[in-house]
C-alpha cells in the first residue's frame, strides 16, 4: 500500500505540473520553464518507476504497468522538455514531431490498460489510466489545432490529479488507521486478497510490449505522415524506451522468465540503434549504412528465441516473428531506419505489440485467462519420448545456493555473437560503416554483456561471471575508443600495453576454464583470438582477413553456447553437450554429482529434504544459530556418515535435536521434576543442555544411532527456535546434529560456506543465505542441576546470566 501511495501521488504531482503547465503557457513567460518542468517530470518519472518495481511480484495488479508505462513517458517528455528549454528545438514545428510519436503511443496504451482495468474488476487504477490518456489526446490534439485551447489541456491534467490524489487519500487513511477509515470505493481489504490470490505470472512481460510499441510509433509516424521527418528530437523516445527494457530485461529474470528476458534484452538493442541512427547525421553529413551480416545473424538469432519462446508461449513466438521480418528489413535497405521497408515493418511491430499487450494485461488480473497455447504444445510433447520440458521446483535451480534471478547465460552468449558479427564487416576507423557499428558493439557486447555476468554472479557462477564482465568491460572500451574516432588512425603502445594486460587476465580465465567444461574452454580460448588481433592491429601488423576469421570463428562459438544455454535451460538434460572439463582434479565437485542446492523459503524444498534424511542422507539446514550438519536418528547410517564427514573429534560429540518436549512425554518419569521443568522453560531457544544418558533415549527410536551421540554418561539435547528446523523434525523425527564445517574450524554462516567446506559430502543444503546468527548456541551442563549447581561448555549467543536467571525462575516455581 505504501509503494501504491506513491505511485499515486507521483501521479498527481506530475498532473498538477502538467496543468499549470499549460494553463499558463499563453503567457509570454509560462509559470514553469519548460527546462525545470522537464527535470522535475524526470524526478517523478523516477518515482513512479520506483513504486511499479517495488510493488510485490505476488500481488498481481495493473499498477505496475500502469506506472512503468507512465514513468518512461515521463522520463522521454522531460528529455524533450529539457532540449526544447536549452534550444535545441527552436521551432514549433520541431517539438510538435518530437512530442506527437509518444504522446499518441502513451494515449493508446493507457486505453489498453483502462481496457484490462475495467474488464478485470480495477475501476480505480482504469479510471486513473483513462484520465491520462483523455489529457494525452487533448495534448495531441492541442499540438494539431490551436482551436482546442491550453485550458481544455490544463482542466484534463487538472482531473487526473484530482482523481489520483483522491485515491492516494483513501489508500493513506486506510493505511494509517488500519482499515477502520475507508473514502468511497477505496475499501482495499477484499481487493488486496483477490490481488495476492492472482499472482505469479511475469507482471512486467506488458510493460515490455507496451515499450515496443513506443519505439514503433517513432518511425509509424514517418511512415503515415503524422510527423513530416525523422530527426535527434525522437531519440529521447527511442532511448527512454531502451533503457525502460534493460531494466525490464533485468525484472523478467527476477520473475524466472528466462526467454522473455532474453526478447526484450534483444529488442532494447534495436531502440539503441534506431536512437544512434537519428543522432548520427550530427556529425556526419551522409546517412548511416547498416552492417549486413550482423542484422542476418540478428534475424537468425531472433528466429531461434521466436521457436524457444513458442514452447512456453505460441502467442509470444508468433510475436517475436515480427522483429525477425523487421531485422530482415533493416539488412535488405541500405538506409536503414530512414527507409519506407524497416518502417512499414515498424507499423506491424506497433500493431502486434498493442494486441499481444492487451493479452496479457488482461491475463495480469483476469479469473478467466485468454489461452495463449502453452497447453496445446505440452499435449504435443507429451507425446515425444525425446524432448520434455523443464518444469516444476528444480527449473531455475541456481548453480550453487539460492538466487532470486533466473540464469542469463543465454543473453551473454547471444551478446557475444552479435557482437563479434557486428566487427565483419571491413573499413577504417572513420568509416560510416564501422563508426555505426558502436550500438551493436557498446550496447549488445558491452552492456547487455555486463548485465548477463552480474546475474550469474547473484546466481553462484563465479568463473562465468568474472569472464562475461571482463568481456564486456572489453567490448566497452574497445568499441569507444576504436570505433568512436578516439583511436584514430594512429597505434600506440599504451593501447598495445592494455590489449596486453587484458590478454593476461583472459589467459587465466582460460586456466580456469579447462577445469569446468570444454565449451567454455573454447569460448575463452577463441575470444583470445580476437585479442590478439587487437594486439596486432596496435602495433600495425595485423595480417589481412585475420580479424575476419577471428570474430567468425567467436561467433560461432557463442552461437553454439547459445544453442546449448537455451536447449539446457528449456528441455530436461542438456540437448546440446557443453563437454566435460579438459582437466580432472580430485577433490570437492571434481566429477561427482553435486548436492542438491533448495531454497528454504519454500515449503517443498523441506519436504524433499524430509525425503532425504528419511532414506538415510544427510543435510546441511540453516538454524536459529548458524548452518549445521544434520541426520535422522532413526537411520543410523546416515548418523555414521555424518561422523565420519565431520571427522568428529571426541571432545565435541554430536548432539540431539527435537520439535517440541511432547516427543519425550512418554519418558517425562525419567527425568527429575526441576530438569524437566527447566528444559520447558529454556526451550525453544539457541540453549543446549547436556544431560544424563538414560533409558529415555530408547523413547527417541535411535537404535544403533546412540553410540554416536554424546557421551556413554551424557547427551547434549536442544528445541531450536527456528521454525524451519522444528519442522523439518515434525516431518522426519528426532535428529543428530553437529556443525557444518569441519572440526576445528570456524561456524558456518552461509549455505555457500557448507558446500565449500563439506562439497559432496553431504547430500543437499537447505539454502536460507546468511544465517540469524555468527555465533553458536549455548551449551549448559545440566548433569548436576537437582544439586542446584550448572556448568557452562560453551557461552554462546545466549549469555551466562540469562541461563542463570531462568535456573532462578524455576527454582522458586
């Protein structure tokens, strides 16, 4: 609720600039200059952006895309705001092109989302999209026709920040007086239980499409006549979009939708480009000319996500068919983005983003969905005994421990080859040619690149991820300096000394790589090939067509990297081999499979593990404390596994867990009343008590087990307060504890720091991230309590005197 108060109120603070904007824009001097009202739409643009990716994933509501949709409007009406106030567009004219592609966009889908709004039973936030979408179309129309007059404009805003603060209003009361207080149609109680009953799907796969269309509508306009040219006033459009999509790129992976993820990091490299296109004429005074082979090799690439993407979703690999034709356009014209081809393309990009949006904003809040085939296709191969998709808890399992992205190895190897395609093409430095290749290269090698191996990174990929930020720091130098004029026509040796430094660090991720796998051995190896020809070009002894056969022999490469991210990622079993390491070391993870990595978040992940410990393997599980080693009492193989992983040493034997004193009821008899009333009031608590053994531990079921717990005269017994554990119990019974990490070292406080030190070992980890805790449980002696007397084994994260305190407490009683 707090995140919607702002995006509402962001809403009607745009509005309200907005309105007295154009109320006062008769004037010889408006009230606002159109330079600060540009940066302060870029504040709220910011704002809103904020409060859409902030808003929980679980509850599914138009808000989202309402407010990304909004934000990235903002953000390209202030860009175009700032330069009309810096003259930059002096002419009427001029800022009516600029400002009419995306105002008309934006008028259009703020219906689509009214349309979604009120067919999904959102009157609140379809009623806010249709008022800016009204203020929108009379702006348009204002920009048209004089006739219609600034105040119409102004009384239009002025009604969407009435509208929007009137909701912001009953939000915040709700809010702060718990629901008691309520305005008309504002009671948020039912609505926010529908909202997190609905949730689950990709809420920003709309934002996504919406954007596609903004970008269309640029070149649209052309097209039709509505804007007379194309010129650098549309490139705040084009980039507001691009950079919208990275960052909805980077929020597709966070809701797991690898493919979707990928299109839109695809589709964000084409606003890039178009925006560069229409700068470019500033410095140069012939048009750009497009590199061929990289748009082909687009084309094939974008064909290939198109056929993925079908498996999951038929509609939206129809969908992504369009830019196929679209990049086909751009390398059959020449001219590019300034010819009639890639523009009538950009006009069904336009319409099909507009009907596959509507799809799934409806989709977003809709009891009833609109099928989009997925359940056709899975009929289909059901039927094939070869391909099955990748479903259920283990589609997104990260490489090592829990991550909340999905994997983006597919876009890092995709970036890879449309950047080394994009280097084929021959000419010098200042070539048109090679001076336009900097979107393709900066953008698609570099920073996409950067993105990709920041993911793998969250996601446990050390070596993928040093490699893939490496490259593209790289690419982004590399393609600034070289292919932006900077390097010149002249070699120096300070570039010949950097190549050199970057060729030592690829060589030891080359290292690294005959450890993991042959395919990444290759890839490594063949992008050292395009470093030396860096290398050769510094000195002026690059050979002919070396650099040629160099980024060829990369890219296809990648392009079979690609292949095999995308076969893994989509089918069960990895499709398309990536080979075994080149060399074999014994040790942690060298050829073993390794253990099981679940997130201990989800209740089915404690479930598998409760499956595990019953047949008899072992876990590593987080605590109220910090990470231990545990085992099912009742199969002593397992406890002498855990043993003997640990190396235990005999001062420090392993201890006894349950869920609650109920367990031992039926031995209560067997202990004397003050202990059992002190362990009753101890637990649950990070407190062991080391106890007398007794004939009490044959009530726990452990059989063989005991020999391997505690002394033959005593037994260290604790309930932990962690929910999770107590669980796990309930579902398994009693278990063997001892710490997860080898004896004599450190506590562990990380699932990762338990795959470090026991690797495969044990059987899975139950991955909570950093623990509550950096220190261990307290352990009291308890075998002399009836004389009145404790001891302390250990002083952990609960003090001496508070365990005194509690002894004291018990006593009176």
């Amino acid at each position: 609720s707090l995140h919607s108060c702002t995006a509402l109120l962001s809403i009607s603070a745009g509005s309200l600039l907005l309105a007295v904007h154009f109320y006062s824009s008769p004037r010889a001097a408006p009230l606002i200059p159109s330079t600060a009202l540009g940066v302060l739409l870029l504040i709220l643009s910011a704002l809103l952006a904020y409060s859409g990716i902030r808003r929980s994933p679980r509850n599914a509501s138009l808000l989202v895309p309402l407010c990304l949709t909004l934000s990235v409007f903002w953000c390209g009406y202030g860009l175009i705001l700032v330069l009309a106030g810096q003259g930059v567009l002096p002419e009427l004219g001029d800022l009516r092109n600029a400002l009419v592609p995306g105002l008309a966009t934006v008028t259009l889908a703020l219906l689509l989302v009214a349309v979604a709004g009120f067919l999904c039973g959102e009157p609140i936030l379809a009623l806010l999209a249709a008022a800016v979408a009204l203020a929108t179309a009379h702006e348009v129309a204002l920009l048209y026709s004089s006739s219609l007059g600034p105040s119409a404009v102004a009384c239009s805003h002025l009604v969407v920040c009435l509208t929007g603060g009137y909701f912001a209003l009953g939000r915040i009361l709700w809010l702060l007086s718990k629901g008691k207080v309520t305005l008309p149609g504002t009671d948020l109680a039912e609505k926010k239980a529908q909202e997190q009953s609905r949730g689950g799907a990709n809420l920003f796969a709309a934002p996504g499409l919406l954007l596609n269309m903004l970008s269309a509508s640029v070149f649209c306009c052309r097209l039709l006549g509505v804007t007379h040219r194309l010129f650098p006033g549309h490139v705040p459009w084009l980039w507001a979009a691009g950079t919208f999509q990275i960052g909805i790129c980077v929020l597709s992976y966070r809701a797991m939708d690898v493919l979707m993820a990928t299109a839109f990091g695809f589709t964000s490299i084409l606003k890039f480009a178009g925006g560069y296109a229409l700068l470019y004429p500033l410095w140069q005074p012939e048009e750009p000319s497009f590199p061929t082979p990289f748009l082909v090799v687009f084309s094939i690439l974008f064909a290939i996500l198109a056929l993925f993407l079908s498996l999951q979703s038929p509609v939206d690999g129809l969908y992504l068919l369009v830019f196929v034709a679209y990049c086909i356009a751009l390398a059959c014209s020449p001219r590019g983005f300034f010819a009639g081809g890639p523009q009538g393309v950009a006009v069904a990009v336009f319409v099909a983003s507009a009907l596959v949006a509507l799809i799934h904003l409806y989709n977003v809040r809709a009891r009833a969905k609109i099928p989009m085939g997925r359940g056709a296709v899975k009929a289909l191969l059901a039927r094939s005994s070869l391909l099955k998709l990748r479903e259920g808890p283990d589609l997104h399992d990260p490489y090592l421990g829990y991550s909340k992205y999905a994997d983006a190895d597919v876009l890092a190897y995709a970036c890879s080859v449309l950047a080394a395609f994009a280097l084929t093409p021959s000419g010098g430095p200042q070539a048109p040619l090679a001076t336009v290749v900097i979107p393709w290269v900066v953008v698609a090698g570099g920073v996409l690149k950067l993105l990709g191996g920041s993911v793998a990174f969250a996601r446990g990929k050390t070596l993928e991820s040093s490699a893939f930020i490496l490259y593209a720091v790289m690419w982004l130098i590399w393609g600034l300096t070289r292919y932006g004029g900077l390097y010149g026509t002249t070699r120096s040796f300070h570039a010949a000394v950097g190549i050199v430094a970057f060729m030592l660090f690829n060589g030891f991720i080359i290292f690294c790589s005959l450890f993991l796998n042959m395919a990444w051995f290759c890839y490594s190896l063949t992008f050292m090939l395009i470093a030396i020809s860096f290398l050769l070009d510094a000195i002026r002894a690059l050979p002919v067509g070396y650099d040629i056969a160099a980024t060829i022999t990369f890219g296809l490469v990648s392009f079979y990297c690609f292949l095999a991210a995308l076969a893994s990622s989509t089918f069960q079993g990895c499709r398309l081999p990536m080979g075994g390491p080149v060399v074999q070391l014994s040790g942690v993870g060298a050829g073993a499979t390794k253990c099981l990595h679940l997130p201990a978040r989800k209740a089915s992940s404690v479930k598998r593990i409760a499956d595990i410990l019953r047949s008899g393997g072992t876990c590593g599980i987080p605590t109220d404390t910090v990470y231990v080693l545990v085992a099912a009492c009742s199969r002593p193989d397992a406890v002498e596994k855990a043993h003997r992983s640990k190396r235990q040493a005999q001062d420090r034997p392993m201890s006894l867990w349950i869920s609650s004193l109920k367990q031992l009821e039926p031995a209560k008899h067997l202990f004397t009343p003050l202990l059992w009333d002190f362990m009753e009031a101890a637990w649950p608590s990070p407190i062991s008590l080391v106890i007398p053994r007794g004939e009490w531990v044959d009530f726990l079921g452990m059989k063989d087990s005991a020999k391997y717990v505690g002394t033959p005269q005593s037994v260290a017994i604790r309930i932990p307060d962690c929910s999770i554990t107590t669980h796990l119990i309930d579902l398994v019974g009693p278990i063997v504890v001892t710490s997860a990490n080898p004896t004599g070292e450190a506590d562990t406080t990380h699932h990762n720091q338990v795959y470090a030190k026991l690797g495969n070992k044990v059987d899975a980890v139950l991955c909570g991230g950093p623990s509550p805790e950096n220190i261990a449980s307290t352990v009291v002696d308890c075998t002399r309590i009836d004389s009145g007397n404790i001891g302390f084994f250990r002083v952990g994260i609960i003090p001496k005197s508070q365990v005194l305190q509690i002894l004291e407490q018990v006593q009176k009683k």
